[in-house]
C-alpha cells in the first residue's frame, strides 16, 4: 500500500545484516524532525520483522511515506496513521 502524502517522501539508504536491531540507516534525504526519524526507526524495525522486509544481507533504498490512516464520519480513527516503506533497491553485500 502507497502512502498517502507522496510530496513529502524521505528517502533511506538502508544496510541490513541480519535479524534484531542489525538495519542501519546510512544516508537520509527528505524534511524530517529528528522525533519523526525515531518514529521511522521504530516502525521499520518493527515491520522488518513482522513482515519480513528484508530478504538478504546488504543495501535497500527505501522510500519512506506517511499514510493518515483513516477516520469514520464521527472522527473516530479505524486505521491508525503509519510509516509506508516502499524498497526500491536491492544491493547485496560483496562476496569475500
């Protein structure tokens, strides 16, 4: 599912090397406030594991974009607000 806020998309460059908290985010372009980067951080962490994001070992572009989730009539919320990681690259870490 894409994001709903396309303008302000943040990009990432990602190295992963492994299950737990080995993903490192190596390069950052995009507006962000360093409390909106640690959201980031958590959700990516939570959905690399949860939905298995990453397949093998090395370098993902990520396009990074807010969903605002949505609301009923009343405003109540039915899906909460999220982080939409979209992987647009893959660059697997040389062999030795």
């Amino acid at each position: 599912m894409q994001g709903t806020n396309q303008k302000d998309g943040i990009k990432l460059e990602v190295i992963y090397m492994g299950k737990g908290d080995d993903i490192c985010v190596i390069f950052l372009k995009g507006p962000a406030p360093i409390n909106v980067l640690q959201d980031i951080e958590t959700q990516l962490l939570k959905d690399a594991d949860e939905y298995e994001m990453f397949t093998g070992h090395g370098n993902y572009q990520i396009s990074v974009t807010r969903d605002n989730g949505e609301y009923d009539s009343y405003g109540r919320c039915e899906i909460a607000p999220y982080w939409d990681f979209d992987i647009q690259s893959f660059e697997p870490m040389p062999e030795e």
